[in-house]
C-alpha cells in the first residue's frame, strides 16, 4: 500500500483527521494495523499530527485523511472562481450525479456530453 501527502500549504499545514471504514472479520488485526500505522508515518514524516480520527466496520476498505491548514488567501484557488474554457483535471471519471446536473441546467447536450 502506498501513502503520499501531495497538499501544498503556504502557512503549513495544522492537523490531519484519520477516517476508516474496514472489514474487521475480513482482514487480519495486522493489516488494519499496518494500514493505520501506514498513515501515521506519512503524517509523521511531514510534520503534520493527526488530531483524531473514527474506524467503522465495512464490507470494503476504505482510508483517509482529512487536513486542516492555513493557506495564503492570494494563492488560494477556488472553484467559484472557475471560466468558461479553463483547464479541468479529473482525478476519476465523472458519475452520473454531475452529468445530471450539467443536462438540468442545460450546461451541456446530452449528446455531446456522452460522445467518445
């Protein structure tokens, strides 16, 4: 399992908060703990503490965390700032809720949103 922290902070960041949902009677104490101390050391290694955090039970594993920081408000980058023809980098395929949305405020053609 690989772990990276890519946040760029001008301020630096403050805290991380660690959330996960893990199959308790599917994997073994050791992998949820291997997978727990895997996200500690990522934190540790950038400096950032890990404030607290919640685990569930769940048929699937699934890892987070969560940042808080302080950021420089002139290099801040908001998406209510976004224009018409600017780049948009997607970091997996759009679901069906956004495409929705974009056909019930008429921003695209069906046909045009599900051309190849």
């Amino acid at each position: 399992m690989r772990y990276r922290t890519s946040m760029r902070w001008a301020g630096g960041p403050c805290s991380r908060w660690q959330s996960s949902a893990l199959p308790i009677n599917t994997l073994s104490q050791r992998t949820i703990r291997d997978i727990l101390r895997g996200g500690e050391a990522v934190c540790e290694q950038a400096g950032i503490p890990i404030a607290g955090g919640h685990s569930i039970d769940s048929v699937e594993p699934i890892y987070g965390l969560a940042v808080t920081g302080v950021v420089d408000p002139k290099k801040l980058k908001r998406n209510s700032s976004a224009r018409s023809g600017d780049a948009l980098i997607l970091g997996k395929p759009l679901g069906v809720g956004i495409f929705l949305r974009g056909v019930q405020r008429r921003a695209c053609w069906t046909r045009q949103a599900i051309a190849p």
